[in-house]
C-alpha cells in the first residue's frame, strides 16, 4: 500500500499545487474578445441559472438530517477551501458513478450520483470532493465550457483552447483531490471505479499499474496515427493516474524543480491529445520516434552530436532509450537507428499528411542547426532520410531554406 501523501506544499497553498497550464489557458481564454462576448449573453447568462433549479427538481438535498455522514465530510473538506462560499450538495439517481461542481445564484453547488456515494469508501470520496472543490478553488467555475462549445458560431481554434483548457483543468482538480484524500492508492482506486463502472471491492487499482497502461495506450495512438482526441474534455483515465503519480513523487522529493519537471512531462503527455502537437518545433508526440531516430543519425553525419544537439534529442527520447548508450553504439554502426526510423515511418497504420512530413523535415533541420550550422555531411544525410520518407530533394532543400529565414527573423 502506497504510504499518505506527504504535501512538500501546504493543502491550504492552493496556487502551488494547480498545474500550471491549466492557469495559463484559463488566462488566455479570458482574454480572448471571442470568448468574453460570449460570457454575458442571454443563453450563457440562462445555462447558469437553471442548473440549481434542476438539482432542486430531481435530487435530493444533503443536510445533517437526511445524509449526516455525507453532510460532515463536504463541510470537513469545505473548510479546506474559504475562498468557496456557500456550498450546497445535492445527490441524484443515476447508475454512472459521476459528481459535479457548478455556480448557482448564491453560491455553489455539488452534485454526485447516488451510484458514487453507495459505491465509493470515504477515502475515495473525499478524492472525488476534493477534486470538485479543486475546480472551485482555481477559478474554473468562471467558464462554463459547456455552454460556449454548445455554441456553433464559436471559432474552430477557440473550441479546441477551451478543450485543451478542460483538460488541464482536471490535472489541477486531481491534484486537489489528491491532497484532500491524502493517498494516492485510495485516488487510483477512485479514479479507476468512476472510469471504468466496476465497483467490486476485489478489484486491485495499483497507481503504478494503472499508470503503465499509459504507456501502452502511447504506443497505441503513435501506430495509429490518432489526431481526434482534441475535441475531449477529459484526458484519458491512465495519463491522469501518470499525472497524479509523477506528481506525488516530485512532492514527495521535496517539491521545487522536482515538480516542475513533472509538470513538464505532463505537458508533453497532454500533447498526445492536441490536434496537431502544438508547441515547439519537436512537441509533435506522435512524431517523436522520427525526431529521435532521424536527429541522431543527422547529429552524427559529422561524427560526433554536439551540446547543443544533444539538448534538441534530449527532448523526444523515448521512454526506456538511454541517450548515452545509444549516440555512443550510433557513432560505430548507425544501421540500428536507421532500421527505428524506417519502422517508426512504415510501422504507422495511417498514412503520414503532407503537413506531417513537412514537420518532421523541419524537425530534423532544427537538430542540425542547433550548433548554429548546419555542413554539407548533414545536409546530405537530412537528404537521405527525406528520400527514406518519399520526400523529394528539392523539397528537403525547400524546408531547409525556409527553416534558416525564420531563424534569421527570429533572431535564433
């Protein structure tokens, strides 16, 4: 059994414990004139109020009289959070074990089915308050994410921020959650009950082992080729187990750079679900294979991969790859990498985009470039890995130039 978590932050210290991408696309979706012009119209303004009304109509109410043991744990976890007014708690028929957090008139309101509170130990419940009170305490209840996207004239690019948003929002509710319950075994055991409907007490939801289906899911998505997961409002069940163990680690280390590295492994694990890998010019997760394999061979045409290369391959080196070894087996028969970057082309089951091609070339030229030039050796080894890929040499010279304009403007 997995020991408490030990908060290097103090639970009441809520702005250390929010992920912080989750801040900055809340930031940024404020500040969008798309998405505030939309916050005081008459149907955003209706979805708001008529939630605690329909509560009122088909749940019931939790007080001390009706459900006494439910009342003291929302009121225990309440205190936790004095920036969250009035908080009212309702519970509802339904079989699917689900909660809520959403504003009313005077203050705010929890829902929770009923399948969660006959199903759910108190540890696991205090997870899935604590996740809800999470939502509260960070401010998302500012945006109702459901009323915006229920609009069809909202712009395709805003749509996918506020998705990208919801995800990020539910790493930092977990985390909330997490701290409340104060164990990380009894959040997996949550977690995997509420995804997956199953509710018997034999069922084992080991962090570690819930979180590795993550991995397998990974490779799942990459031979794919899958870019449809943008539109989700959750992220898949496994990356928010890897979310919260990655997480618990760091706090357990002493928290600091520690958490700051797992925040940066979960943004690279929520890039899985963006429509196109945003980001920097290697970010792409689904072409991380190709970025690797591709960049050490181009790295080595010289004979050597230099500091800065090494910093570019550092950053898409798949997992259970040691960088080290593997440069150093490279630098005497590069046939290995060769064969992973082929399998990593031929192995997908869809067919690469003109886009995704282009971005890999691009990719490739950024690993070259890194120590500020790039020689005839490498030029001609970025020629052979795009005729490996179909892409023809004028292309790849193409790309090359266009890589080296935007350098210049960029003043990289």
């Amino acid at each position: 059994m997995q020991p408490p978590v030990q908060a290097a932050v103090p639970i009441d210290d809520h702005a250390r414990w929010r992920y912080p991408a989750d801040a900055r696309l809340l930031a940024e979706i404020m500040a969008s004139d798309a998405i505030r012009s939309r916050l005081g119209s008459p149907a955003y303004e209706l979805a708001r109020q008529t939630s605690r009304t329909g509560m009122l109509a088909g749940a019931v109410m939790v007080d001390p009289g009706v459900l006494p043991h439910l009342a003291e744990a929302v009121e225990g976890i309440r205190r936790e959070f004095p920036q969250v007014q009035h908080v009212d708690c309702f519970v509802y028929n339904s079989g699917d074990m689900n909660a809520f957090i959403t504003p009313g008139r005077t203050g705010t309101f929890i829902a929770l089915a009923s399948a969660a509170v006959n199903h759910l130990d108190a540890a696991e419940l205090q997870y899935v308050l604590g996740h809800e009170f999470g939502h509260a305490a960070f401010g998302h209840l500012d945006v109702l994410a459901g009323a915006l996207l229920a609009d069809p004239a909202l712009p395709p690019a805003e749509a996918t921020r506020i998705c990208a948003w919801q995800r990020a929002a539910e790493i930092s509710a977990d985390r909330m959650g997490l701290a409340v319950c104060g164990s990380l075994t009894a959040a997996a055991r949550a977690l995997f009950k509420v995804a997956s409907g199953i509710v018997s007490n034999l069922v084992v939801a080991s962090p570690e082992s819930f979180a590795a289906q993550w991995q397998r899911l990974v490779d799942e998505v990459i031979t794919e080729g899958d870019r449809g997961f943008h539109h989700i409002s959750h992220p898949f069940p496994p990356l928010r187990m890897r979310a919260m163990l990655l997480f618990s680690e760091a706090m357990a280390a002493g928290g600091g750079e520690r958490i700051d590295a797992a925040n940066e492994a979960i943004d690279g694990m929520l890039a899985m679900m963006e429509p196109a890998g945003r980001g920097g010019t290697l970010a792409d997760p689904l072409l991380r294979d190709l970025f690797f394999w591709g960049g050490l061979l181009v790295a080595l045409a010289d004979g050597y991969v230099s500091p800065s290369e090494w910093q570019r391959l550092a950053t898409v080196t798949p997992p259970g790859i040691d960088l080290a070894a593997t440069a150093a087996a490279a630098a005497t028969d590069d046939a290995p990498c060769w064969e992973r970057f082929t399998a990593a082309f031929r192995g997908r089951r869809k067919k690469f985009t003109g886009l995704e091609l282009h971005r890999v070339m691009y990719g490739l030229h950024d690993v070259a470039s890194a120590d500020g030039t790039v020689s005839d050796g490498e030029m001609a080894r970025l020629r052979q890995l795009a005729e490996r890929l179909g892409v023809v040499p004028e292309a790849c010279d193409h790309i090359a130039e266009q890589y080296q304009r935007e350098r210049q403007r960029d003043g990289r």
